[in-house]
C-alpha cells in the first residue's frame, strides 16, 4: 500500500474551487490581512520597522489562533532554521542592548515550564526571554480556534490531552497542579458517551484503490467481526483471517515461556507477525498497515508486534502474555501495560490550555481571567507578551541561530543568543541560556558541542504527522450514518473523527447534528520499507514539498466519498479548513526493530542532553518521549542544572 497522494482525478465538484467566504468564520482585524486560504500568512505582519520588542506580535488584531491554511510549522516559520542547516553562516547580530537572567529556546510546553521552574527557584523580578520561531507559543500544544455560524470551534491543531504511558511524575504532577488543573475533579467536562449516547458508531472506510470498492461499514469494535466485514470489498479469506485475528485465541508462539514470547515480538514488526507468524492474508495486513499511526506516527512495518501488543491490537488473545518489563535493562514495550499510564484530560483545545494557563502566569496581563476554566474562551493579547516592563517577556517570530557561551564554557558566566525575525540578526546576552527546540538542530546552534554530543543530537529524528481541523456547518451526514469517527486504512487521512464533546466554563461544544462542528483528520506521511527514521525525514520532506491545495483537494474528495451516502457535500458544508503540519513532531522513543537497547548513561537522549556551560538542554526529545509530562520533566532538570551552576 502507498502513502502518497492517491487522489484521483476531480470529476465532480468538490468545492475546492469555491472561495470559503471567510467572514463566515473569522472575525476581527485578520480577515483584511488574511486574503487568501494559502497564502503567505505572514507576509500580513510583514515588520516595516527595527523592532526590538512587540514586532509583528504587537500590532492590532494579531491572533494567530484564528488563522487557517497551512499552519503547524507554518510558512515563515523554518526556512531561516534550513539555510542555517544549509549553511548559511549567522551574521553578528544586532546588539539590541537586552541582558536577561535566563534565555529560553523555544515557547513550547517545555519553554514556558522551563521559564516557570527558573522563576520559581529565583525571584518574580528574574528577567528572561523566551524566543520562538512561529507565530503562536504552545510548539506541538496548537490552538486552533474557528467563528463559525456565530460561535467560537476549538480543537487541538497538535497536543491532544494530558496522556502519558506513566503516571505525571513529581515536577510534571506538581506543575499541572500549580497551574489549577485538577485532573480528577476536572473530568466531569468532558463526555465521552455523547456520541454513542446518539447512537453513533465507528466506521471503517474501504477505499477502492486499495481494497477494491468503497465502501463504509458501520460498528466497528461493537459489532461480530464476521458482521461487520459483511458489507466490506474484503475476499472471503481475508474475512476468515481478520475474524480469526480478532476473535481466535491462539498461542502463535508455542513452546516459548512468557519472556522469550516478548523477547521475539519486540524483534518482529507488526507486519511481519501478521504476515509471517499469523499468516493473515496481504488485504488484512492492508488494514492494519496505518493502525499505528495515532501512537507512533510511522505504520506497523515499523512498530514492534511487542509495543502494538500492549496497546491491544489484534493476534495476542492466545498468547498468555503477561504485563510489564521484559528485559535488564528494563525495557517495557508500552508503560500503560506496567503502569496504567497516566490519568487522562482532553481540554477543547487540547494541551494548548496548558501552554496558555503558563503564559498567563509569566506575564500577567496577557490572558484575562484567573481559572481553568475561564481560559479556555480567553481572548489572548499578543501585544502584551513582550513589553519592556515585563519580567518575563515572549518574543514570536524569531528563530535563534547561536548559542554561545562568553569564553572558555568551563568557566563561563555568560552566554550570547543571536536570533533572525523579519530577515534581521539580533543578539541578546543572558546568565543563562535553555534550549528547549529540538534536539536535532541544537548542534547547528551550538557548533563547539562535543562530537559525541553533536551525533546523539542528530540521532533525535522527530516523527513528521498532520492534524487536519476541518470546520463544518453541520453534522447531519454522520448522524445518518451512524458514525462519530472513521478509521481508513487507505485514504489520504487515516482517520478522522468528530470533535470530543467537552463542555467547561463559558464554552460549549455542538450538541445538536444542525450545529457547525469540526473534525480532527489524521495523515502520516510513511515510507513503508525504509527505517522508521528513514521513513521520518522522507515524509518530513514530502510534508514540506506538499501544498495546501493537495491536502484540500485529498480532503474534500475523502469526506466526499466517505460520508456522501449521507448527503454530505464538500462543497456545501466545509466551512474551513486548516491542516497542522508537523514535520518535526513526535519525540523519537526507542524503538527495538532498529536499535540496540543500551545502558542508560550510553542512550542518545542521556548523551544529548549534557550541560555546555551555560546552556542546559530541555525539551521532549532530552526525554525521548513524546509527550508533554516528559517536556516538563525536561525543563525541569535542565533549570535545575542551570541553577546549580550559577556562580
Ligand atoms: C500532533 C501531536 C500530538 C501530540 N499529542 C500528545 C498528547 O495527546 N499527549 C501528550 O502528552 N503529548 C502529545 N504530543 C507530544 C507533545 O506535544 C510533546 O512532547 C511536547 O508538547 C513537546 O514540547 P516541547 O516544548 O519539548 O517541544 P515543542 O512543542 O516542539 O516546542 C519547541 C518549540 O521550539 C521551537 N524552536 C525550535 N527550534 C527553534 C529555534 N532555533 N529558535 C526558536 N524556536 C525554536 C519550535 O518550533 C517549537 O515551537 C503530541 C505531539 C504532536 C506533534
């Protein structure tokens, strides 16, 4: 099965050629500034002037959230980080005179923790700077925010929701905490039973040029397998196998003891279980192949049968395999199967609530309100994030290109940071300097790192994924069907589904199917056949080689032939659409198919993330994890060591 683009050519109207009236959907000053649905957005904030401070950020009406088109690492973005790859040589810089206690890298969740703890452990009146290179904070925790039909959408455009395969440890729990999130109490807003309360389902979406015909069937997980697949373009073997998969309890390993069941599935992708120990037929393993993609961002030819095991994919019910660790060195093919994972929160706008309670904590003023709950409709004022008489100030638009220690690091009690915003080099100096980027580009960043340092660094290849919010004006066609969200193996988008409802302070979710909604799409760009960090710069490439008026066309015709047996028509009921590019996405984890399991003191992220001097190293690729207590954690070590050796 490819990856690429399949869409076929458009022979009816799917609408892609209808100018979204974009009054329908955003209000405020950017409707003059953003004309088009893929254009050069930031070209609207285009600076005129030297600017040291506010910038683009502080002009009238600057709301990022509400943009749509290509967002993610949106244009404007990383083209300055690529020619520094390139070679590119950062000039001096602008002295813009600025002296800070501490820099921050990155206005991620792992920066603006970063800039709490620092604060924490010093004083309110610490002065420090966080850089970021978009045109929003949060990094992967991504608000994207919609006026539609006259109400406010919300969705996650990255970071779902608090989830970790471990418990929030004591620096994570205790920061969530500090910032008024009260998981368990907290959870009453969310209502996961809302959609099936309706009687909705999920469907699963057979495409014709992958199996045959198109063709939607409806109850997946609820009803019989055999049921199910009755109305599907699958072969009568390739039914027989997927029930046996599914329903069977057979021990597919033998003769082998617990352990050494786990040893040999964490060596064997997925695939190769289906299709060499399972023997299931090639359609079935079609199926599966982006059944991964949510978790890991790469396809089960590339994902351990172990970790898929513990994540209760299909073929282990016979095989009496017991939860938990299966090695010395402690590796554990998922950390919900040891631990339960973590408990769970999904806000309407995902983690981005995290990234904005911390924002409105380290600069008071720029987010109204004082709760959790009332922050989720806050309005934020972007041109209150860097003022000269703010302790704390966050700077958008800016890439950081050096990062240098003043002198010999071993001793060094300064460090200079050059950034480029608009075309234009500045330099700032600090006592302190914390990376929170990505681990990848730190060597380009800092090129006296150690070799040894500069390698592990490289090694860190983030996984490249798509979040697509798609705002509709009703959802009347999934209520005909019967579906709330659809898995499709062979579709542009893997899967999409209608958005969780949650209901918490001022802000209600669609309850009504005559109600506008948004839909979150998933797409992984994949390359089945190479490693999974071959696969990843590929599909980093094609991500950033693709146009936005791909993923519309590839959108519209999806849900087009996906939900028109329920009337929808793509150029009537999409409203908007905004696709959130990753391209450096999830944290790279371990992964048993490609490496060696190492000591802990030998593994990339511990040799990555040493101190330089006065540069420590944060962010969820130092913990190898992607997710957002380990981007905590990070942040909260790498203060840590800063602050040890201040002299
Ligand atoms: C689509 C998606 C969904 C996810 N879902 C979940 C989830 O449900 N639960 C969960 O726990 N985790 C989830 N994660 C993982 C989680 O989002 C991350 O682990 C965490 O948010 C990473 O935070 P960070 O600050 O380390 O990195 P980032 O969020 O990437 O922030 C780093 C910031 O630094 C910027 N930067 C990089 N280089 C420079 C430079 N040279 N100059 C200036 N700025 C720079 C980056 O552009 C970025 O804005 C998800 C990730 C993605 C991509």
């Amino acid at each position: 099965m490819t990856e690429g683009n399949k869409g076929p050519p458009i022979e009816r109207n799917l609408g892609e050629n209808r100018p979204i009236p974009r009054r329908d959907f955003i209000q405020g000053a950017l409707v003059g500034a953003a004309t088009a649905l893929t254009g050069p957005l930031l070209k609207a904030y285009a600076a005129d002037s030297v600017d040291f401070g506010a910038g683009a950020q502080g002009r009238p009406g600057y709301y990022p959230p509400l943009l749509n088109g290509m967002r993610g690492s949106h244009p404007g973005s990383f083209e300055s980080a690529h020619a520094l790859r390139d070679g590119t040589k950062p000039g001096a810089g602008l002295d813009t005179g600025e002296v800070y206690d501490l820099v921050v890298v990155g206005g991620g969740i792992s920066g603006l923790s970063a800039a709490h703890f620092y604060r924490a452990q010093t004083s309110s009146r610490t002065r420090i700077l966080i850089l970021d290179n978009h045109d929003d904070f949060g990094g992967h925790a991504k608000r994207n925010e919609f006026q539609i039909g006259g109400r406010t959408l919300l969705l996650n455009g990255g970071t779902l929701e608090i989830d970790s395969p471990r418990p929030y440890d004591a620096a994570a729990a205790g920061l969530i905490k500090e910032l008024g999130i009260d998981v368990a109490a907290l959870k009453k807003v969310e209502h996961p039973e809302f959609y099936s309360g309706l009687g909705l389902q999920r469907g699963v979406f057979f495409d014709k040029e992958t199996f045959g015909a198109d063709q939607l069937v409806v109850g997946a997980g609820v009803v019989p397998a055999a049921k199910l697949l009755a109305g599907s373009p699958f072969s009568q073997r390739a039914r027989q196998d997927y029930v046996r998969l599914n329903e069977g309890a057979i021990d597919y390993l033998p003769g082998l003891s617990c352990d050494e069941k786990k040893l040999t599935l964490s060596k064997l992708s997925y695939r190769d279980f289906l299709r060499d120990v399972a023997k299931v037929d090639p359609a079935v393993i079609a199926f599966y192949q982006p059944r991964s993609h949510g978790e890991w961002a790469v396809g089960i030819d590339a994902v351990s049968a172990l970790d898929v095991w513990a994540f209760g994919f299909p073929g282990f019910q016979g095989m009496k395999l017991a939860p938990g660790v299966i090695s010395r060195m402690g590796y554990t093919p998922s950390g919900y199967a040891a631990t339960g994972g973590s408990e769970t929160l999904h806000f309407p706008d995902g983690n981005a609530t995290i990234a904005r309670l911390l924002v409105r904590n380290l600069v008071p003023g720029a987010v109204p309100g004082n709760s959790v709950e009332d922050i989720v409709t806050a309005r934020v004022d972007y041109g209150r994030l860097d003022r000269p008489d703010s302790p704390v100030r966050l700077r958008l638009n800016s890439t950081v290109i050096r990062a240098s220690n003043v002198g010999d690091p071993a001793t060094a009690r300064e460090v200079v940071v050059i950034y480029l915003r608009d075309g234009k080099a500045y330099k700032v100096r600090a006592r302190g300097c914390v990376l929170a980027s990505y681990n990848a580009m730190i060597p380009y960043l800092c090129p006296d790192l150690p070799e040894k340092q500069q390698a592990a660094l490289h090694g860190a290849v983030k996984a490249p994924l798509v979040y697509t919010s798609v705002a509709l004006r009703n959802w009347q066609a999934f209520k005909k069907l019967g579906i709330a969200d659809v898995y499709a193996p062979g579709s542009y988008h893997s899967s999409f589904a209608l958005n969780p409802k949650v209901d918490i302070g001022d802000y209600r979710s669609p309850s009504s199917p005559d109600d506008p909604i948004l839909i979150r799409m998933l797409r992984v760009p994949t390359q089945p056949g190479l490693t999974e960090h071959e696969q990843n710069k590929a599909g980093r490439a094609e991500l950033l080689a693709t146009p936005f008026a791909t993923f519309e066309r590839n959108i519209r015709d999806q849900l087009a032939r996906t939900l028109g047996a329920g009337g929808f028509d793509p150029a009537r009921d999409i409203a908007a659409i905004t696709v959130n590019r990753w391209p450096h996405g999830y944290a790279a984890e371990f992964n048993p198919l490609f490496e060696p399991e190492l000591p802990p003191a030998e593994q990339r992220q511990v040799v990555s993330r040493a101190q330089f001097g006065r540069i420590t190293i944060a962010n969820s690729d130092a913990g190898a994890a992607a997710y957002t207590d380990s981007a905590i954690d990070q942040a909260y070590r790498a203060v840590g060591e800063l602050l040890r050796t201040d002299t």
